[in-house]
C-alpha cells in the first residue's frame, strides 16, 4: 500500500500523540526511529528535515512539517473525524483548547522534566513547586472541559484533544512524586481518568504499545 506519511518518531516522546492520530485516521505511514540514544535529532541527516532537532517531523506530499501542534491540525484538516473541520464555525472552540494543551500543559510538563537544562539544580529545586501548582490547575481546567458536553474532550469519538489531553496524563504519572511536594493529584480528576481508560483500549492506541515501549494501560 502506498504510504503517503513518514513519521520521525522517538519512543514515548511527544511523537506519540501523532502516531496514535495517524492510527484513528486509518491513514498509512511509515514510522522512522530518531535513536536518541545516539542523538540522532542532532545529525546532520536528521537536521535537514527539521532545523530545530526536536521530534516529531512528518513528511508529507506537500512538505515537511515539525512542531506537534502544527501536524495535529494539518492532520484533522485533511483527514475528518478527529478535530473540527476548517469550515465548521464553531471551531473556534476546539482550536483554543488544542493550543492550551500544546502551549500551556504540555509546555509545563516540558519545563518540569527538562528543568535541569535550564536553570542550576539548587533554584530548579525552588520552581518545581509553582510549575507543579501550574500542571495541576491546567489539568483541573481540562477535567471541567470533559464534563461540559460541548467540547470536543470526552466524547463518543476519539479526538485529537482526547488523545493529547491522555498522553499528557500519562507523562505526568511518570513524573516522579519526589521531586515536588504538591505533585499532580491524578485522583483528582475522575473524568480525565475515566477518559484514559476507554483511550487505553482504542486499536489505534493498543497498535502502537510494542513499538512505543507502553505497557497495556499507558493511560
Ligand atoms: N516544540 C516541539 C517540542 C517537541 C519536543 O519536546 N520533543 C522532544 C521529545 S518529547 C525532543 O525532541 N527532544 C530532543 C532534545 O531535546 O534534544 C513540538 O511541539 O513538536
């Protein structure tokens, strides 16, 4: 079958949300490891399809596209099924919350496991409380979007905020406690919870387990 994607991806790296999107859309791809046990996001080879050296890429027809966030809508726009269409008018909607994930979620959790890269250990030490108090709200807004039957999170469809809003829970889970006193509390959030559970046991999210190094409930 002719495969029109090349996916660059990483095991449970932030490459994750698009293969399990790529998997709901029944669209074919080829999925290209970037060992980055080697620092492959670094070669030469791989910088010359994506300058900034961060996974995910996707090779498209139409071209090149990196940064997660952009390939989940150029994905839903031209796959239906898992986002609202461009013409739809209340798009607005779906759209805001898709960029608070990647933009405000996602980027804290970022912030929390990579600390270290960017600030000496003694004051990361410091911040890890308000970063952690950040996540927690964030995920308590994403919990209040799951009960509000307007939203695109939770419904009887799997869709693109489901998918990353559960990925960002299982990065979270990951987190070591330790590290901060007011970590996350999972257990707050039941709809999120309960949202994980039935994402855990699409096809699409089950296909990717080997490959992705998930264990059966990754959720
Ligand atoms: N802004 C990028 C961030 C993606 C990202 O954080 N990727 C991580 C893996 S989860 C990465 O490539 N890290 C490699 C590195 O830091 O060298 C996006 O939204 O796609």
């Amino acid at each position: 079958m002719n495969k029109p994607y090349i996916h660059h991806y990483a095991p449970d790296n932030a490459s994750l949300i698009i293969r399990i999107a790529l998997g709901i859309l029944g669209t074919p791809y080829e999925a290209v490891l970037v060992d980055r046990s080697v620092t492959a996001q670094q070669s030469p080879a791989y910088l010359s399809l994506n300058p900034l050296g961060m996974i995910p890429a996707l090779e498209t027809p139409n071209g090149m596209i990196f940064e997660k966030g952009a390939i989940l809508l150029w994905l839903a726009d031209r796959h239906a099924g898992i986002f609202s269409a461009p013409d739809n008018a209340a798009r607005w909607e779906s759209l805001k919350w898709l960029f608070f994930i990647s933009n405000s979620l996602h980027a804290g959790l970022r912030q929390m496991f990579y600390l270290e890269k960017i600030i000496v250990a003694e004051h990361a030490a410091k911040l890890r409380g308000g970063i952690a108090q950040r996540i927690q709200s964030d995920f308590a807004q994403i919990e209040h979007l799951i009960v509000d039957p307007q939203t695109l999170l939770g419904g009887a469809k799997p869709t693109t905020l489901d998918i990353y809003a559960c990925s960002c829970l299982r990065w979270a889970q990951l987190y070591p406690a330790t590290y901060t006193d007011n970590w996350v509390e999972i257990e707050t959030f039941p709809a999120l919870r309960a949202l994980a559970q039935r994402t855990e046991l699409l096809p699409s999210v089950r296909a990717v387990q080997p490959s992705e190094g998930l264990r059966p409930t990754p959720f």
